[in-house]
C-alpha cells in the first residue's frame, strides 16, 4: 500500500511498524531524535526502517485521526462477541482512556455491556486525576465493571527489546532496553493511588 499510510501495532502494544507513507505524514527523517523511553529502529545509514519502539510509537500515532466514540462503541461490541465464542465471561482490561472508559459505563447503564470487565486506568494525568477524586469503584452495573486500578509503564517488552535489561541483549549487543516512565512519576502515582485507595498494575 505505498499510497495509503499505514501503521500496525504489535501484539503487545509495545511496537508499531510504519510504512513510508505513514512516516511522511508524521514528517519523520533521519534526524528525527528518538524520545525519551522510546527508539527508532534505523538502518546502516542511520534512516528510520518504519519500526517504532515504546514511546516513539508516539510520534507516528499523533497524526492518526481518532477513533469517532461509534467506532470504539462498535470495537467493544465486536471485542466482547469474539470473547464469549471461546467462553470468556470477562477480562482484565490493561490501560484504558477515560473516553473509553465512559462509553463501558454508558453501555452497562444500558444493560449493555454482557460481560465483566476489570479496567485498569491508563497513565494519563487529566484521567488519573478525574478517577482519584471519585474514588475505586467496583461491581458496578449488576457485576459487570471493576474502575479501581491504574496501569503503569516501567518498561517495554522482550519481544521488541524494549524490556528493561540489566546487562545488552544477547542477539543486539548496544541495547539494554527502554525505561518508559522515570522512577519518579511512578513513585508520585503509586503514592497518589494508595492514598486513593487504588491498585497499581506495573508493566
């Protein structure tokens, strides 16, 4: 699809593959730097190859339209239908917006949502702060939503060496992996959850 940007994500979330389409529209070269907990994966010449590690996914995904609220109303319908025809009743979900979020509510309101769901807040300060002054709730909606969980972000994962290593990895010497989030921000929000009476989930 060379006309068409195109952009595709990892399994894991913790990886994005690019084409060169996509990466114009991103206006993204060799001397774009790689952010802070994230990295650019680059050929001998020091070109970006399209891959996107941790928080450069960042860079493509900002100039990808978002989601209209049908559109995630409609993945979630499709999401919970694909679960129940393996028999899943629910799932812990890792990490969701507050726009999320809110249409799950809007759908257990309206008896809507036939499926138990246990949704961890993702790392966003105006979506943290909005959940902590309501406080965890739990089993709202006849049994069917669990808000009372943040995901945190320490580091990437192994399949896109972005895990956080000791000593390199093996098969690329030069990498020890990405620390997503500093030590502090985690600290912070740990200690604003406790005090809100919240889980912490850390990746």
């Amino acid at each position: 699809l060379p006309n068409n940007p195109v952009y595709l994500t990892r399994v894991d979330g913790h990886a994005g593959l690019a084409n060169a389409a996509a990466m114009r529209a991103a206006g993204v070269t060799a001397k774009t730097p790689d952010p802070r907990g994230g990295r650019l994966e680059r050929d001998a010449s020091g070109a970006p190859t399209g891959v996107f590690v941790d928080n450069a996914q960042g860079i493509i995904e900002r100039v990808i339209p978002p989601a209209t609220r049908e559109d995630t109303r409609n993945a979630l319908r499709a999401a919970i239908t694909e679960s129940h025809r393996y028999g899943l009743v629910g799932i812990h979900d890792a990490g969701e917006s507050r726009s999320t979020i809110d249409i799950m509510e809007e759908m257990g309101k309206a008896g809507e949502l036939p499926f138990r769901l246990y949704v961890m807040i993702g790392d966003d300060s105006a979506a943290l702060a909005h959940y902590m002054s309501i406080g965890p709730r739990s089993g709202l909606y006849d049994n069917h939503l669990w808000v009372r969980a943040i995901k945190l972000y320490a580091d990437g994962a192994l399949g896109s060496r972005g895990a956080a290593l000791l000593e390199p990895y093996s098969d690329d010497p030069k990498n020890n992996g990405l620390l997503v989030s500093a030590p502090a921000h985690i600290e912070a929000v740990v200690e604003r959850a406790l005090a809100s009476g919240f889980q912490v989930a850390t990746h």
